[in-house]
C-alpha cells in the first residue's frame, strides 16, 4: 500500500511539474501582450545558481522604470522544447538570462558570469529601436527616416519611403525617429545621425540587419528599393539591437 501511496504521490508531483512548465509559453506570450519586457532565467535540470540568476534578473525588474516580468524556464523540460528553438538556446551556457523585446523578440542574452542588473537593463531597446527589430524579425527591410519637425521636405520624403513600401511588396517598413528624442539617442548615435542636419536623412536597413545605405533629402525610390535589397555584407544591426515591438 505504502508502495503505490508513494507512486500516486509522484504522478502527482510530476503532473504538477510539466503543467506548470508549459506555462512558460503561456507566461511570454501574456506578458507580450501586456507590453511588458521579459528577463527569462533559462537553467538546465541541476538548477545549478539558478538562484543567483533569478536574484539578477528581479534587480534589473525593480530598478527598471517601466514593469517588466521574470520567468524561469527549465531547459531540460520537454515542454519548453519549442522555446528552446525559438531562442536558439541548444548548446548555450547556463544558467542564461535572455532580454525579451516587449513584443517576445530576442533583444539580446548573458550569461550569469556576465549577468549584472544594469546590463540587462541596458539591452531593452527603445520604442524606436522596438519598431525595427520587430520588422527586422518579419524578415523585412527598414526605411529609418531621421528628421526635426522644422524641415518642411519631412512630408515628401515619408511618402516616398511609402512609395518605396509599396513596390517591395510588403518586405519592408519605415521607421521615424526625431532628431530631437532623448529616448532615441543611442539609436540615433549608433546610425551617426547628424544632429545639424537640414534635411532628413533616410537610412535604408537590409532584412539582415545591416545599413545598406545613407541618403539626404528626396532620393529614387528605385534606388531605395535596390538598396533595400542588397545582400549581407556583415555588420549588424543599428544600436547593436537582435532581430523583434509592440507599437
């Protein structure tokens, strides 16, 4: 009797285990949809300074301004096997906490050794940044048009990038940022923005992530599709950002 006690006992405990497991899809996606940034604790079956990860991962939750969320997920659970895909996480050092964009997407990842608040902290991108990681992981290509509300070829220019859209058949987006948005200023530091521009300056991003080109003022707009569709050329992506935003 004591035998089978025991072994209810442990279908029980188990049964409880992989149903609160499989939440961590479940978890992501909630928090996707309440905007909220994600620091995901990933740990393996010894759990080894799984703790000390976690504790990581809540700092950078409290000092952070705006809410975010922390989940654990175990990596050896075949349940999160799925997510393990997804973040690409076969092989990688563990315990790992990965930045989730607000939209779910990869915005980057350390691992404990290197794990500090004000690094994870450092990796959630900006609304503009968000933008253009989220198109970037639809596999498309960005017009990022760089701009002050005082140049009056502001208008011409955003129609032509939507002109520009419209002949790549749905494969790219377009992406405005101010020249004068504090929030956007790594970004606009990592494109090198001209912060005495007279004109707007269109950046054309490729799928892969790369500045394919840099114009000033009214441009082609066969020559932003060509752009657009040049082919990697290494590089990355602007404000060292990985490909992923809720608008």
């Amino acid at each position: 009797m004591k035998k089978i006690f025991s072994i209810m006992i442990l279908a029980i405990l188990m049964t409880g285990l992989i149903r609160v497991n499989a939440q961590t899809a479940t978890e992501i996606e909630k928090a996707g949809k309440s905007c909220k940034p994600v620091f995901l604790v990933a740990y393996n079956a010894t759990g080894a300074d799984a703790d000390k990860a976690v504790t990581i991962a809540n700092e950078a939750k409290k000092n952070l301004k705006a809410a975010s969320v922390v989940i654990k997920m175990n990596t050896t659970d075949a349940a999160n096997s799925d997510l393990i895909s997804k973040y690409r996480l076969a092989g990688a050092p563990l315990p790992l906490i990965l930045v989730l964009d607000k939209n779910g997407t990869t915005a980057g990842g350390l691992a404990l050794k290197d794990a500090t608040s004000a690094k994870l902290i450092e990796m959630i991108p900006s609304p503009k940044t968000s933008e253009l990681i989220k198109a970037l992981s639809e596999g498309k290509s960005v017009y990022i048009v760089v701009y002050k509300e005082s140049m009056t070829s502001k208008k011409s220019i955003v129609d032509n990038c939507a002109v520009a859209c419209s002949k790549m058949d749905n494969k790219s987006a377009t992406v405005f940022v101010s020249l004068d948005d504090k929030n956007e200023t790594r970004l606009l530091q990592s494109l090198k923005s001209d912060p005495n521009a007279k004109e707007p300056i269109t950046y054309v991003i490729n799928k892969s992530g790369q500045v394919a080109g840099t114009y000033s003022g009214m441009t082609d707009v066969n020559m932003l599709v060509t752009t657009a569709k040049k082919a990697p050329a290494g590089g990355c992506c602007p404000g060292g950002a990985k490909t992923g935003g809720c608008k």
